[in-house]
C-alpha cells in the first residue's frame, strides 16, 4: 500500500540505478514492514537543477549532486517504530543498492488512512477490514 515518489536529479543516475532504486525501496517495505513484495507502487522523476532545490548542509548534512527528495504514502494506522524502521531501510539499502549517501536522502512520510487507497477499479479495498501489514 506504501507508494513512493522519489525526486532525483536529472542524468544523475543510469538505467541501471535508476531501477536499483525502485528495488531498494520496494525492498525497504518488506525488510522494514514485512509487506508483501507484490505492493509495488514507485515512481521516479528526474528534475533539473532549475526545478529541485536541496539545501547541501542543513541539518548538519554533506549533501551531495545526488541528494534527492522520497515522499512515502504510508498508511496512518502505523506506530512510530515502524515509521522509523522504514527510515532507516531506505536510507540503509538505497546506500547498500545504488550508493547514494544517507546525507543524499530527504525522506517525508505521509500517513493516509488505508480507506484513501484503491488498488483499482474504484474500489477502496481496504475500507473495511483491519490492516493486513
């Protein structure tokens, strides 16, 4: 149910990675949340040096060309610990999978309750069941 958006800068990544990183943050959901590897729902856009603005040193970070911005739609139902267990498995295999510095990624998580998401046709599946994940 997660869905990622990652903001990266333009040319900075092949194919190759590009795709690594859509990986790794699959990855991070069942490493970090146990969710099925099947819920996969990322997209990744490219932005010019006139379109994405990262501050190299706030908060005491070493930014580099490759910092980039993930927003995560996360359900609202999770605790605090799985919010920081995620955080942390897609900073750790984003470094691990595409080399990408901890200090390169911004991450913003956005909790929706799960009655918000439909997996398509119109439906929101999970609108009335418990959180299966």
């Amino acid at each position: 149910m997660p869905v990622f958006h990652a903001h990266i800068p333009k040319g900075r990544f092949t194919r190759e990675q590009k795709i690594a990183m859509g990986n790794a943050l699959n990855q991070s959901l069942v490493d970090a949340l146990n969710i099925p590897k099947g819920d996969r729902f990322i997209v990744l856009s490219e932005h010019g040096d006139d379109e994405l603005f990262i501050d190299p040193t706030f908060m005491e970070m070493k930014r580099s060309e490759n910092a980039m911005i993930v927003t995560v739609m996360i359900g609202a139902h999770r605790p605090a610990s799985d919010k920081k267990a995620l955080l942390a498995a897609i900073t750790r295999l984003l470094e691990r999978d595409v080399g990408v510095s901890p200090d390169d990624v911004f991450i913003a998580l956005v909790p929706v309750p799960i009655e918000n998401f439909s997996f398509g046709r119109g439906v929101a599946q999970l609108a009335d069941v418990a959180p299966r994940w």
